[in-house]
C-alpha cells in the first residue's frame, strides 16, 4: 500500500480520536470529529490510502473501539507508530485496521509519500527511497486484518463450520 | 518452575500447567461483562449479522451505566436498546442503572480469586483486586468472546510495585496511581501486568484495591493484579460469593518478572496530576496556587464508599468555599444506601454536595460536560483534552481527599491536615 503521511506525537488518546460527545452518532458524523483536538484540518482533508504516523502509545485510553473504526472511516490504510496502547492495537486488527510498531517514526515528515507492506515490515519514504523497518505483523494478526476485520473471519468461520468444512 | 499469579490464571484458563511469558495462547472465559455502550448498541447487529447466539448467558453480565442519567432521546435510546437485549437473550446478570459496571460486578461476588474474565471497558483491570485475571476489549473483539468463549492473548511479563510502610492520613491508593503515572508514564505497564504487593497494600480495603488495579489502565498495563487474601475472603463473604480459595493464587516466591519497584508508603504525598494527562502528576504541594470552580467526586476511580468516606472525613463540620461546585456522583447504588446509613452521605450534603446519578456521568464525557474554560478538580481517572466536555476545560487529576479539600479551599490543597 502506498499513502500520505499524518504525522503526530506520543499518547494520541482515544479522546482524541472519538470524542466522547460524538460517542452517540453514528460513525459518519463521529468521524468527522475524528483527531479535532490535536488537528482540526485532519478529518476534512485526510484522504484514502493516507497513513497515520505516530509516536508512542498510540490509541492510549478508553476501549471504545471507534477510535480505530474512525479512522477506518476516513479511509487511513494504516497507522504506523513507535508503539500502541495494547487495547488500541487489538481493536485496530479487529477492525481490520493494519497497525504496525516502527522505531524510525522520526523518520517520517508530514506529507511523505509512504510505500508500507505490514507483512513484510518494510516502509519506504517514495522521495529518499530509504526504507525504514517496521516489526511485521504476526501472521495470525495479519489474517485478521485481511478477512477485513474479526467480525468477517467469524463469519467465514461459521459458514465453513456450517458446511463442514474444518475451521 | 516458579510463575507469577498472572502465569498461574491463564494457564488455568489455557488449560495447560504452566505458561511462558510472550507465547500466545487460548483461553476459556470465565466471565464476560458489558455495558450499554460497548455492549448490546453494538454486540446485537453483529450477531443478527452472524446468525449467531451467546455461547453462555450464565457466564454474561451486562450493566447499565454510560448513557444512564442521560437526558435525551439517544441516550435513553441506547439503554432501552440493553433492556431489549437482555430480556431477549435470557441475562439474568443484568444490572440496569444501579452502578457502575465494575463497581456493580464486584459488590455482587461475580469476581472470585482464579477467575479469568474480560469486559468490554477500559477500566476493566479493576477485577484484577480480587486476584482474578480480568482486561478490557473492544466491543468488536467481545463478539468474538461471546460467540466462541474464547480469547487470545500474549502471556505478559510481571512488573511488580511493591509498597512497605503505611500510608499516611490523608493518602490513598488514587495517590499511589497517579504517582505511578506520573513516575513511569501512561505506557510504563507496556500492556504487561502489574502486580502490586507489601504491607501498605494489604492494609487496604477492597475498594481501594480496586482503585490500584482500575488505574493500570492508565498505566498502559493490560491489568493489575492484588493477590486474594483474608481481606478479599471478608469481602466476597459479604458480597455472597461463597468459599473462595485463596491458593494457588499468588505469584511463587522467585517468580520471573520483568521488574521490581519498591516504595516506601510513608513517604508518598498527596499527588495531582495537570491538565490534560495522568502522567503529569507531581505532588500537591505544586498546585496549591491554581483555583478551582467544580470539586466532581465521581466514576469507579473514585466514587466507591471507600472514596465517599474520605471525602466525608475532610469535610465533616465544612462548607464548600463560595462559587465552587461540589458534585459527588455515587458509583453504586448499593454505595450509595450505604454512605447514606452511615451518615457519609449527609456530611457530603451538609458541606453543599450535589448528588448526580449512580452511572458513569461526567467521567465518560458522553453527555455536553463541563462548561468552556471551567477549571475542575476531580476525582476520576483520565483528563485528556476534550474527555469531560470542551477541549478548553481544564481537569485536576487527585483523590477524594484532595478534592474535599480543594473544595473547602476553592483552590487545589493538601487534605493532610483536615482529615478528621
């Protein structure tokens, strides 16, 4: 996948990401809301396939999982950061959101052209050609995140269940 | 080998005889708890989509409490959609505006020293005071849980905080946490477990156990841990939960961990944490200059009848200073009847308390909030930007005493010397 970068700092929080007086709406207006504490252009000119680019603890707070449905929404491809709020990464991959731990964020200037591949690990500033390494997601994660999100493995799996095929 | 108690319960719940911190493993729920937020709203479309039912309603317990209180139609909307579910999915551990979820599950014994649950909160470390294994999910992930029963997780390593001496009057487990937070950050507990130990906490009441092991979530721990002992027995008793074992459920003597703290109790000072992060907790004594117009004891951080009683000893034959607001919102019912027997309750009023309902409240931040620029002392968990209303409200971090105390003074103060 390739995107724009959106780069932002340590301890991003759930608040930030899916405030809680949009916590009621449905996830097109919350998502509208999406990062306005910390970025108010954010939302309206984050555009498909972008990549959010961050530093540490990433997602850090509440289990409200439209923190990562949000960004979702707003069509990021991904989120690279130097490290994740356990709760955050798991909701990201049940999501189907490719969440991926990277060192070398500082790396990374806003509005860089990014090329990622979360399997591998590999992110490529496109203007230097440098690579930087990420850890790569566990296969079993990865799996998740390519049915689309847990609730679309799940449904995979009852059909096969149902079919009597081995899960 | 030795393990630590985080070890034994999911080995347990793997079904294996021991586990290895960092391997991946299975595990079979014990119990899984939801609120009107994180639960039916978003569970049901889900499963309708699925074709699919709840593995266990016995193993379910679903609390109303997020949007409980809430005035307008969305909110009482998203409770009915709870009231709905629960009636037709045959949960009979449904809990509708009584509480707090995590308050709510332990005050009726649902947590027992073994345990291995989850729920779909951030605070839901908190069962973690009894000894049991408990973490929060995401409302996506405890589909998966209330489907198949199951969970995954990565065995975490053990940091223990170890705590000698006693704490001073005046200090409590919310200073403990912020000071945590403080000292090593909101990602210091690195999504591993937290155990705390020593004298200072096991002279703690359950409810203040529970104060420890709710905020390692602001720690970034993925829980906390108190091992079960006389005072957990005591507690469940009370709470009707029947015999409750207490081995093996405590980390061996040499167990692995991946460090150790140790503090001196004595020596920790009342702690509040600025605008807008835990993590910028320094000691009172930094903040006595910054005037406050809402005092808000509040949340299951602090607002369990441990809390009420603090805030009572600090304002017992008080009134709270001119143009400050003092808002205390029970986190139980159950708390609530009982401060209001004992009298907490009254000297909460007579000092000019105004009393909110028993739910999440201002703390979750789903309702308009504080007004712009309102500068509040509180004792909830979290003051990120924007969580409690405007981005331009500013939020104190502290405990029930401090926040008593800064509600006499209209001004941040140390509750040392009024504690009655």
């Amino acid at each position: 996948m390739s995107g724009r970068s959106w780069v932002f700092g340590d301890d991003i929080d759930t608040d930030a990401l899916a405030p809680g007086r949009w916590m009621k709406s449905a996830i097109d207006e919350l998502a509208g809301h999406c990062l306005e504490a910390v970025d108010a252009a954010f939302a309206r000119e984050v555009r498909r396939g972008d990549i959010v680019v961050a530093g540490r603890n990433f997602g850090c707070g509440s289990s409200r999982e439209q923190a990562a449905q949000a960004l979702r929404h707003l069509g990021v491809a991904a989120v690279v950061a130097r490290s994740f709020a356990g709760l955050f990464y798991r909701n990201a991959i049940n999501l189907g959101l490719p969440v991926l731990e990277c060192d070398a964020v500082d790396r990374i200037a806003a509005g860089a052209q990014l090329e990622l591949d979360p399997a591998r690990g590999r992110l490529r500033l496109a203007a230097s050609g440098e690579e930087l390494r990420c850890v790569p997601m566990p296969p079993f994660l990865l799996e998740i995140v390519r049915a689309g999100g847990l609730l679309n493995q799940l449904e995979k799996r009852l059909a096969e269940a149902k079919q009597g095929k081995p899960a | 080998m030795a393990q630590t108690l985080a070890q034994k319960l999911i080995a347990r719940a793997a079904g294996r005889a021991a586990v290895s911190a960092g391997e991946i493993v299975v595990c079979r729920v014990d119990l899984a708890m939801f609120h009107d937020s994180s639960g039916p709203r978003r569970l049901k479309p889900m499963l309708e989509r699925l074709g699919a039912g709840v593995w266990d309603p016995s193993r379910i317990v679903l609390v109303t409490d997020h949007y409980v209180g809430g005035e307008d139609a969305e909110s009482r909307a998203i409770v009915r959609i709870a009231r709905d579910w629960a009636k037709a999915e045959g949960i009979r551990n449904f809990h509708d505006g009584v509480g707090i979820c995590h308050v709510v599950l332990a005050e009726n014994g649902y947590l027992r020293p073994g345990m291995f649950a989850v729920g779909a909160d951030s605070h839901s470390p908190t069962g973690g005071a009894f000894g049991a294994y408990m973490f929060g999910i995401g409302a996506t992930e405890m589909l998966g849980v209330v489907v198949t029963g199951e969970i995954w997780l990565r065995v975490p390593e053990t940091i223990l905080m170890h705590w000698d001496g006693r704490f001073g009057a005046g200090v409590c487990a919310k200073d403990v946490m912020l000071f945590l937070c403080g000292r090593f950050g909101l990602d210091g507990g690195a999504y591993q477990v937290i155990e705390f130990a020593g004298a200072a906490i096991t002279a703690l009441p359950m409810q203040e156990r529970m104060t420890l092991a709710n905020m390692t979530a602001e720690l970034g721990a993925q829980t906390g841990l108190v091992a079960a002992d006389e005072t957990t027995q005591r507690y469940l008793a009370a709470a009707g939960a029947g015999d409750v074992e207490l081995e093996p459920w405590h980390s061996d003597q040499g167990a692995p961990l991946r460090a150790r703290h140790a503090f001196d109790a004595d020596r920790l000072t009342p702690q509040v944490a600025a605008p807008h992060s835990p993590a910028n907790a320094r000691p009172v004594a930094e903040f006595e200059a910054v005037a406050i117009e809402v005092a808000y004891v509040g949340a299951c951080t602090g607002a369990k009848l441990e809390d009420l009683r603090m805030a009572a000893r600090v304002l017992e034959g008080r009134r709270v200073a001119a143009g400050v607001a003092l808002l205390v919102a029970p986190a139980s019912r159950r708390d609530q009847d009982t401060a209001r027997a004992e009298g907490t309750l009254g000297v909460l009023e007579q000092a000019g308390a105004r009393l909110l309902p028993n739910a999440c409240g201002l703390c979750a931040g789903y309702g308009e909030g504080f007004a712009p620029q309102a500068t509040v002392v509180s004792t909830t968990a979290r003051n990120f930007k924007g969580r409690m209303g405007d981005p331009s409200v500013r939020v104190y971090l502290a405990s029930p005493y401090t926040v008593a105390a800064s509600a006499v003074a209209g001004r941040i103060a140390d509750p040392r010397e009024l504690v009655h």
